[in-house]
C-alpha cells in the first residue's frame, strides 16, 4: 500500500501504443515527401545544368 502523500498514477498502455503508434505514421509519411521532394529537387537541378563543367567560361583573371 502506497505511503498517504503518494500519489498512484495510473498509466493507459493502450493510450500510449496508439499515440505512439500514430505518431510513427505520421513521421513516416513525412518522411516520405521530404524524400519525394528532395528527389524531385535533385532531378529538376541536374536537368538544369549543362552536362559537365567544361561548359562553363573561366572566372576572368585579375590583374593588381
């Protein structure tokens, strides 16, 4: 028997699987469509550049 200024708490382990549970849904999908998103960005940014570096001018040299 717990001591009169002790408090019992009473913990809900199904309250608790089920958040736990639906929370890792939701950072999954999350998950998902960063990944998704950051695929597309990776896509559309090697679409844009030209295909290789020696397509580029040299910086202009400075003189001083």
């Amino acid at each position: 028997m717990p001591p009169e200024n002790e408090v019992t708490r009473l913990v809900d382990k199904q309250k608790l699987e089920r958040a736990d549970r639906e929370s890792r849904i939701i950072l999954d999908a999350e998950r998902q469509a960063r990944d998704a998103k950051t695929a597309r960005l990776r896509k559309q940014r090697l679409s844009a550049e030209p295909s290789g570096e020696q397509q580029k001018p040299p910086p202009p040299k400075r003189r001083g």
